[in-house]
C-alpha cells in the first residue's frame, strides 16, 4: 500500500470513527447499585457480608420515588456487588436522621440529606455527580457508559469516610 | 548530577512527610476490574489505572482472552495483538517486537512476570519457552507500546510485556490441564492455590511439555535442531505480616530446550536452565503505598554460536524500592530507586568475567488536571558501571581489563497527557525516551575464533558500544460506541532510533591486527540511525447473543539512515527491510453457557529475512495469513474440553528466513475448581 493510500484510509477511518453513532446511554440503577456495593468495599474496615442501603427519597417529589422504586427492583432480595451482599430499605428523607441498621445511604436525584448524614457519621452515594461535587453527598457512581466515581473528600472526612490509596488513585477526587 | 538527583530525592521524602496520610491497601486486580468494568494495570506508570485512561499505548490480554486462544504458548497469543510481530523460528521459539524491528534474539521488547524481568540480559532477548509461568495461572498480559524506560529501566524500548499472574491473597485458583496434540505434542500442567489461617497464601504451578520441531525442509544443519522441550515450576506466596504489611515471596525454575536462532541467524540447539527468587515487602503507610524488593535470576544457556558450544553463566540481581502517594485530589507519585548487578561469563572462549552495575532513581508525577484532562510525567535516571576481570584469548589486541572500565549514564522519560472530554471519548498524547542498553555479550562476553575465507578472525565484545536511544511520539483517539456495545480507536505514532546496533560481520573487519599474532577482528558497532512511522486501526465490540469480534490494522514504515561507512544488511540491521508495512488480525466468538467458539486470522504483510550464510543475505518472505481457532464444551465439576488448531491455513508455511511453520492441532481436556 503506498504512503498516500495509507494516510487517506487513515483518515477516512478517523471520520467514521468520528461520525459513527453514539447513542444515549440511559442511567441502569442495578448496575450503578453494583458500582456502588463494589465502591464500599475500597473503604478501610469497610462492610463485607450482608450490608444493608438505605434508599433516601423524597415522597413529595415523582422522579426521586420512580428511583427509589428502580433502585429496590433492583436490589430485591439481595444483590451480590463484590465483597457485600447488599440489602435496600426505603428511607424518607426526612427520617434520615432517625435512621439506623445501614452502611451507607444511596441518595436519589434532587434529595439532599447532607447535613443529617454527616450527624449520623453515614456514607452517602448519589447518581447524581452533583451530589458529590456539591458536597451533598460522600460519593456518586455511574456505571454508564463508563464507570465513574466521585469523592468529595470533605464530605469522607466529615463521616470519617477513609478509601484505601490504590482506590483514590483510580477516581475522581473533589 | 548524581548529588542533584539526591537532593531532589531527599526533598520528595520531606514533601511525603509533609502529605497527608495515604492509608493503601494491596492492589486487587479483581476487584478493581469488576468495579471499573475494565482492566487496570500498574504498568504505565506504576500507578493503578484504568486501562482507558493509562499515558501510553497499551492492550491488555486477559485470562478469558488466553483461554479462548486455544494458543499454547505466549508468542501466539501476543501474535493477535495490534502491532506485534512475531517470527515463529520452530515449534518452541519465537521473537516477538512491537510495530517492527523484530530480529533473531529481538532486544526491543522487555518481558516481565508481576515485574520481575524474564528478558535474559546477558544477551538482551526472551527465550519465551524459559518462562515459569502456566498459561491457565496468567490474570492478564499488560502489552505497552513504545518505550517505557521511565518506569522500567534499559531495554524498555520498543514496548513492554508485563505477565500479571493470579494473586494468591485474592484469587482462588485450582486447576489441571492436559493437552495433547499433532507433531507428538504433549502437555500438562496443573496449577493449585492454597490458603493456611487468615495471614498465609500460595498458589504453586507446575508444567511440562514436550514436542516434534518443524520438518526441516530448509537447509538447516540437523545438528542445529533439537525437539523442543521444557518443565517448569513456580511457587507464589503472600505473607500478611500486619494488617497493612505484606511480604510476597516468588520462586520460579526452568529447564528448557528449544530450536532457536540466534543473532547470527544460525540455528542452535539451545538449552536453558533458569532459577530466580524474589521477595517484595509492601506496606501502606502514612508516608504512602511503600514497596522494598529484592529478586535474583539465575541462567545457565548453553547455544551454539558459530558452530561453537557456549555456555554462558548469567546472574542478574535486583534491588528496588520504592514510594507511591497522593497528594491532595489531583496528584499522584511515585519515586523510587534500583540497584543492579549484571554479570556473565565469556563464551565460547572461556577465562573472562563481564560485568555492570546500574544505579537508578526514578519518579512519576500524574496530574489531574480537570475532570477531564490528565498529564503524567515520568523520568528515570540510570548510571551504570561497566567492569572486567580474567584473561584474554591468544591472538586478541593487547589491552587490558581496564578499557572495560567504562560509564555509561543516560536519562529516559514518559509524558503523557489524556484528555476525554465526553466518557466515550478519549484522545492521547505522548513522549517517550526509551534506553536500549548494550548487552553484556555486546559489551565483551563474546569471544569467539572463526574461520572467514582463508583467514582466521576473532570476534568480541565492544565495550565502547553506545545505547541505542529510542524516541517515540504517539497521538491516539479511542471511542466508545455503547450503541452498538463497541469501541474503535486511532494512533498515529513516529519514532526514532539513534546508534542502532549493528552485529559483527565477515564482511566487514572492525579492527585490524595491530602487530604480528593478532587477529582482526569483528565487533558490535553503532551503525546510524533509523527512523519509523505508522497508523494503528483497532476494533472491538459484542453483539447480542453471545458474539464477540474484533479487527485491528497496522502500518508501519521504518527507513534506514546508515552511518558513514557503515550497511545496515551486512550488519543484520537492515530493519527496513526486514519490517513488514503492514500486520492485522480478525476475530470473531461466540459463547453460550456450555459451548465456546472462536476464530482468529492474522495477515503479515511482504517483508525480507536474514538468512544464515558466509556473508548476510536477505530472501523474500511472501505476505502469509494463518487462522487459529478453538472450539470448547464446558460440563459439569468445571471440566472443559477443546479442540484448538494453529497455522491451519497450509499444512506447512513460510513466515520466516527458518524452519516452515506446520499446521498444528490439539485437544486439551482441563478441570478447575
């Protein structure tokens, strides 16, 4: 093949490539509940065996209570994420600070129960990478396309929320 | 400079003193991998990454990846990687070279298992069938691409393979595989991990295999041809000290006989024995992820060099340590140093002691410096000291050991900067100095008499031999397509090599007798410079139902620049030709809960090979394709049973200069549990 060849099947290949269809990647609450049972277990002393999530929602908003409900299908009656097997029970947002039996909170989209976890010394993870770099929650995962993770290391350290190096080396830290 | 170097150093340690704690745990290559959904590796940078947002060129070939290969050895495996070339000399050995440049004995390519080197120094190649390791043990196979001398040190040139086995802290591994197959190739090897209390971990492994050489239809001397051979062992063991501490003790032996050519393209009938123990102290600090190891590599080859036995006695002992921390949100270090000692004997002609000694530091700096850009920057600084003892052959100039008393010192580096400004796109930018340093053989183990024509020559060593220094830019562009559940990415790269090697050569004398009784004499020169480019195409994606494909594409076009004075063909440096412009590989799977298929098809294109001879020669090596496969039925207990098949396009076929590669067949019955 000559030189000239090559750079045109080249850049006919990089066209495509940039052309080629891209669709939208829709938010999968079983696999962003995978990525976040898996993410808990880079916690120093963090939960192995059955560990129970509290699913924060706000009964007064529909999008914050259609995932909570995705979010219980599907955790069901137990969801194997790594180390843990996990356990869900809805949780009001404004019961939060009631709230007990639970390793961590899984905070739906538009809730904000920051300050009522951190009283608790409890890990919030959201969906929502918002909610980490506003500081309202711990963490946020997203398993689509790509796994994503953010820490806010603030709010880790005011639930005394430690990650192992080799973790915080491969996220997103804020 | 060295005092510079250390006061850097020492300021790196009161800027970790002064970090914040970094609590760190082992790397769990599992774990990490079911969490990103991805591979991750420490062989960019030291670091863990993930393998979508590592600074260099890399592929990573995991263990289901192996399995399905059907292959049974590495250089087959590696063969159906973007850009890798492989030159398949006989049954059991191969020279593997990342986007060109292969050769007998290739020098460019550093081979290491969990990072401890299996490429033998002394002559500067991989003997692959010498390494310890069983395929069905293997986790994934880190393939870097271009020079990564900023982490690895000399030799990391033209890319790295690092071999990443089961870690017996993390992974349960159990398993016996049996394998028989055409040409009388018989295989089994059995791989076992066991766990005693909470604190102490293992996994042993051990191999053995056996099988016919290719039918030599060539003109090969049937002297120069043995039956390839090899048994290996391996043990691998963990130790938790503390809750944060970990002593992880490796132990690995081989004894080896192959069919392999070497650097003068003359076959030989070589056999290895190798033996190599290692031990690494981890431990997760305040001060950062802490690592102390120390390994030593034992090698006993005997070849025929020149139609003379030698025998060579290489001992390689490594020191490192070394420090990886984070600082704040956005940066990650590493700093580290190495010490090693190098040394082997002289051969065919005995009485002489060549060794170096190697003092290095290095550091990596990765920076985050948005969401969506990231720069790394890496640098390694080697010293090494080169020395000689013992006598010299009758006939050679008179100089004494002193003129091997000799320093070279050379700095390499690795930048790189990733930006993904959507999380299906990813573009790379890099740079990269890589340290190809002269071998010990290069330097002076060698010495041999010869007969050239009428006349009586000696050759040796050239400690005055320069490194050939390898500078490599890439620009890459990855995509995802979620919609169609693939990926496709792009890379343009251009790379330089300064004071290639040349081999000695009848056709040209070196030195000429200085007085009466001496010989002339043929040595290792730095021959010029050659300069490479090419684009690299890759595709990969699932489709419902169980399939899998993939397709890749590489070009490549290396130009010579000779030295005054100076060939490239009679100096078996003629990589312009001897490089194919183009490589690629299809593949195409399918999976269900019992049954497993695959294909895999690989084209080189048109390229020209060495040819042992009086005086050296090239012939034509006509573009071939060849087709792989394997098809497996799992039942019940975890026993599978395949039937696989290499090279099955002829029943014989010419990739190389050597022996005519044959279609070989085999069926492996394995249980794991």
């Amino acid at each position: 093949m000559s030189k000239r060849n090559t750079r045109g099947a080249v850049a006919l290949c990089a066209l495509t490539l940039v052309a080629a269809p891209l669709s939208v990647a829709h938010a999968d609450a079983a696999k962003d509940i995978q990525v976040a049972g898996r993410a808990l277990t880079f916690l120093e002393n963090g939960p192995t065996g059955k560990a129970t999530l509290g699913v924060v929602f706000d009964p007064s908003k529909p999008a914050s209570v259609a995932e909570k409900n995705a979010v219980m299908a599907a955790i069901g009656g137990g969801m194997s994420a790594g180390a843990v097997t996990l356990t869900a029970k809805p949780v009001e947002a404004s019961a939060v600070s009631g709230v007990s039996g639970v390793a961590a909170l899984y905070v739906t989209t538009g809730v904000n129960v920051g300050a009522a976890a951190k009283a608790k010394k409890l890990i919030t993870i959201g969906s929502d990478t918002s909610c980490a770099t506003s500081g309202n929650c711990v963490m946020s995962v997203s398993a689509d396309p790509k796994v994503e993770i953010v820490v806010n290391r603030a709010a880790a350290a005011s639930v005394g929320a430690v990650f192992k190096a080799a973790f915080r080396m491969m996220i997103r830290e804020v | 400079m060295k005092k510079t170097l250390l006061a850097g150093v020492s300021a790196s340690f009161l800027t970790v003193l002064a970090a914040s704690a970094a609590h760190a745990q082992s790397i769990d290559y599992g774990a990490m991998e079911q969490l990103f959904n991805e591979p991750v590796t420490t062989s960019a940078t030291g670091s863990p990454q993930r393998s979508t947002e590592v600074p260099v060129a890399m592929e990573i070939i995991s263990a289901d990846d192996i399995k399905r290969s059907g292959a049974v050895d590495l250089p087959t495996i590696l063969s159906r990687v973007a850009g890798l070339d492989v030159l398949n000399w006989g049954a059991g050995a191969s020279d593997v070279s990342v986007r060109g440049y292969d050769q007998a004995m290739s020098p460019r390519l550093l081979v290491l298992i969990n990072g401890r080197q299996v490429y033998l120094d002394h002559y500067g190649y991989t003997a692959w069938a010498t390494l310890p390791v069983q395929l069905s043990e293997i986790r994934q196979i880190e393939v870097v691409k271009g020079p990564n001398s900023a982490l690895f040190g000399f030799n990391a040139v033209g890319g790295v393979v690092n071999i990443i086995t089961q870690n017996p802290k993390f992974d349960s591994a159990g398993s016996i595989n049996l394998t028989g197959g055409t040409n009388g190739y018989g295989e089994l090897s059995i791989v076992k991990s066991v766990k005693l209390g909470d604190r102490f971990f293992a996994r042993l492994s051990a191999g053995a295999a056996q099988m016919d050489e290719y039918k030599n239809t060539t003109t090969v001397p049937a002297s120069a041809l043995t039956d390839p051979a090899r048994v290996t062992a391996n043990i691998d063991t963990i130790t938790q000290l503390t809750d944060k501490t970990e002593l992880r003790v490796e132990g690995a032996w081989s004894n080896v006989q192959v069919s392999e050519v070497v650097s003068n393209y003359d076959y030989s009938p070589s056999k290895y024995v190798t033996t190599s123990v290692k031990a690494t102290l981890a431990s997760d600090t305040k001060l950062g992820m802490l690592q102390a190891s120390v390994y030593q590599t034992n090698l006993t080859a005997k070849q025929i060099v020149v139609r003379q036995p030698a025998r060579f006695e290489n001992k390689i002992t490594v020191a490192s340590v070394q420090d990886l921390f984070k600082i704040g949100a956005k940066h990650t270090f590493r700093i580290g140093g190495e010490y090693r000692e190098n040394e082997v004997n002289t051969a065919p002609l005995a009485g002489g002691e060549v060794r170096y000694k190697v003092a290095a530091v290095s550091g990596m700096w990765n920076w985050a410096i948005s969401d969506k850009l990231a720069l790394t920057v890496a640098g390694r600084y080697d010293s090494l000291d080169l020395s000689r003892e013992g006598t010299f052959p009758a006939g050679y100039p008179p100089v004494g050991n002193d003129y091997w008393d000799r320093s070279i010192e050379e700095a390499s580096y690795n930048a790189g900067l990733v930006y993904r400004p959507t999380q299906a796109d990813s573009f790379k930018l890099t740079a990269a100095r890589g340290v190809q340093v002269p071998t010990l053989v290069d330097l002076g183990a060698v010495q041999l008499r010869a007969t050239a024509g009428p006349f009586t020559v000696g050759v040796i060593g050239n400690p005055g031999l320069a490194p050939s220094i390898v500078t490599n830019y890439e620009v890459g562009y990855e995509r995802t397509l979620p919609g169609l559940n693939a990926k496709a990415g792009v890379s343009v790269f251009t790379q330089k090599t300064e004071d290639v090697k040349g081999q000695p050569t009848s056709s040209q004398i070196d030195m000429m007798p200085a007085g009466p009784g001496i010989l002339p004499l043929l040595s290792y020169r730095n021959i010029g410079d050659s300069k490479m480019w090419g684009v690299e195409l890759t595709a990969s994606g699932k489709i419902t139902g169980g399939y899998r494909w993939s397709g890749d594409w590489t070009f490549t076009d290396v130009d010579n620049e000779a030295a005054a004075g100076f060939s490239p063909l009679i100096r078996l440096a003629d990589f312009s030709a001897t490089t194919p412009e183009v490589r690629g590989n299809v593949s195409f799977g399918w999976s269900n809960a019992d049954w497993s298929a695959d294909v895999f098809a690989h084209y080189t294109g048109d390229h020209k090979g060495y040819i042992s001879a009086a005086a050296p020669a090239l012939v034509d090596i006509d573009g071939y394709v060849t087709l792989g496969g394997r098809v497996a039925r799992s039942f019940d207990h975890g026993i599978t049973l395949a039937v696989s098949g290499q090279n099955l396009t002829e029943s014989r076929q010419r990739q190389t200069s050597g022996l005519e590669v044959e279609r070989r067949a085999f069926v492996t019955l394995s249980k794991t549990w």
